[in-house]
C-alpha cells in the first residue's frame, strides 16, 4: 500500500514478500481458530441487534439506514476477534479506530467515473503514484500500523488470535517490523468495508426477493429452534446451506471488489495467447460473475445456483468461475473468516 516496500501488507505483496507473507500469516485462520471467533462475533452481534432496534425506535418512519450499522458490526468484530480490543462503535462512533477506517477506507471507494478512470491508469502505470496522492493521509494508515504494533507489545497473555500470531512472527524475525505490522492494515483492509459493503446489498437483495427471505428466514428458525442455548457455533453454521447460498449469491450479484489484477512473472502460454513477463493481467470479476453462458438471468437474485454439491464446488472458485475471494494461489487466506463473520 505505501510506496516503501517496507510497510507492504499480504494484499499488496509479489513474489518472494508475498509467499513469506502467505506462510506467517496462515495459521491465524485454520479451523480452530475461526471456531474460536465465534463467541466475541456473537457479542458483537447481540450489541448490533440492540442498536437497531434503538434506532428503529427513534425513527419516525421506522426506516434504519443499515450501512453504518454494518460498519459498526465489521469494526466491531475485527477489532474483538482478531486485536482483542473492545470498541463498541455502536455507542461511540466517534471512537479513533472507527473514524480512521471510515475516513481511509470509505473515502477510498470509487465514486466517480473520471475516478474509476484514475484508479485504471495507475494500475498500468503505477510510476505516476509518486506523484500523485492516491492513498490520502498517510498518518491515518500509520496510525493503523501503530495500533498494531502497540497491542502487539503490551499483550501479555495469548488469546490464540492474529495479534498473538503477530508476536510469534515478530520473535522468529520471518518478516521485519515494519511488514509485521502491516499485517494490522491489511486485515483492516481486506474485512472492513468489503463486509458492510455486502451485508448492506445482501440486505436490499432480501427486501427485494421477499420470497428469498423468508426461505432464509424459515432455515434460520429452524435451526435455532434445535440449540438449547441459542448461541450459533461452527456446527450449527453447517446446518444453514441456505443462508451460505444468500451469501455466495449475493457476492456474485453486489460484489465489493469487481477486478482483480495479477502481474505475469514469466512469459506464459495461454492457449493462442501470448503473455510476456511484466504484463498486468486485469481479470473482470463483474463481467464474469454476469456472463449469462455462466449464469442464467445474471441479474436475478437466486440462491439455489449454490446449493448442493455443484453449488459448493462452484463457489470456491476452483473453476475460476466464482471469484468472489479470488482464485487460484492467491485465494482470499482468510475466506472463511469473513463467510463467519458475515453470518
């Protein structure tokens, strides 16, 4: 993300920098792990519930703008699961974390065309950067990697999260400091608004297939009605083929991120094609997630494209078909993280 490679993070990383990265960092989301997540996302998640029915509440017309709810829910959950700091942005958002990810993150979201435009040319000529201000404050993304590192120092117990992966990284010396704490910027960077982002379009997608919600809605009732407790774990998730299916479908349809770029690194063959090393290879994610050859009516909102074994196998990307979280090598490291967090 910083023009110094130095402050790199497993987003923005190539080759060598990349494969080191990858390796430290895939530990922090094996299955364990992720089971782990479960009770803090759920307190989160109780705070959220509270806070919009507040909001319900107070509006005249009982109409809640979810969006910065969701993005109270996704600082929320990243800040409890993977930092172990509670922020409660719901009741203070104005708290610095929440503002600095709004201020970086949103503000960074393409708005216009001739944006759009920009953001095009830098990728094929990424030398003009150094003279240009692409990323905004630099303060506020070093603000970020001080967080990092000043949870990481002061921890001193383990909570079996990413900030104790971190310190484990840190003592072995895989990565220097500054790449450690990058980490910090990119599980902002990766989680932050991609997950407000698709629980607010999945939200306007279930209000208008209301069909599709109560579906959901029934599986959901069900499965609840079977947990003595009422508490949703890594088990009872697997009982919710349906709601995984909204998900996939709606990513597919409202997607956060519509390209995805990967540098040749070797001249290649690619069929008749020809591909030099140092060509940058744009792969368009919204044209392909609405190629109807691939997907019938591609701009009907229908779940059951992913249910059953075809559905499964279809979205985890294996056929470069769903590429939702990418695909191939590079495949989103944390996947099942943010399908967790977005239940």
């Amino acid at each position: 993300m910083f023009l110094n490679l130095q402050h790199i993070s497993l987003i923005d990383a190539r080759k060598d920098y990349w494969k080191e990265m990858r390796k430290a960092l895939s530990p922090t989301f094996t299955s364990g792990k992720i089971k782990s997540m479960f009770a803090p996302i759920d307190g989160v998640v109780n705070r959220m519930v509270d806070h919009m029915e507040k909001k319900r509440k107070e509006s005249a017309d009982s109409v809640v703008d979810v969006k910065p709810i969701f993005q109270g829910l996704s600082l929320d959950s990243i800040s409890n699961c993977a930092f172990g700091v509670e922020t409660d942005s719901f009741n203070n958002p104005g708290n610095k974390l929440f503002k600095t990810c709004l201020n970086i993150f949103v503000g960074f979201t393409v708005q216009t065309a001739f944006e759009s435009l920009m953001l095009f040319t830098f990728s094929f000529f990424p030398f003009l950067q150094k003279f240009m201000d692409t990323y905004g404050d630099k303060k506020q993304w070093d603000y970020l990697w001080d967080m990092t590192k000043e949870i990481s120092e002061k921890r001193t117990h383990e909570r079996g999260d990413f900030i104790d992966r971190i310190k484990e990284i840190k003592k072995q010396g895989i990565l220097n400091e500054y790449q450690t704490y990058a980490q910090g910027i990119g599980f902002f960077q990766a989680g932050f608004e991609t997950t407000s982002n698709t629980l607010s379009t999945l939200t306007y997608a279930l209000a208008k297939n209301p069909d599709v919600q109560e579906e959901l809605f029934r599986e959901v009732e069900e499965v609840m009605s079977k947990i003595g407790d009422g508490k949703m774990d890594h088990e009872t998730v697997q009982d919710m083929p349906y709601t995984e299916a909204c998900l996939y479908e709606n990513l597919r349809l409202n997607g956060p991120v519509t390209r995805v770029d990967r540098l040749c690194l070797r001249d290649s063959q690619l069929g008749n094609m020809k591909i030099k090393e140092g060509t940058l290879v744009q792969v368009p994610i919204w044209a392909v997630h609405h190629d109807p050859e691939l997907y019938p009516e591609p701009d009907r909102f229908d779940p059951s494209r992913f249910l059953g074994e075809g559905g499964k196998a279809a979205a985890s990307g294996g056929d470069f078909k769903y590429l939702a979280f990418g695909g191939g090598p590079r495949l989103c490291i944390g996947m099942r993280w943010v399908l967790v967090n977005k239940w």
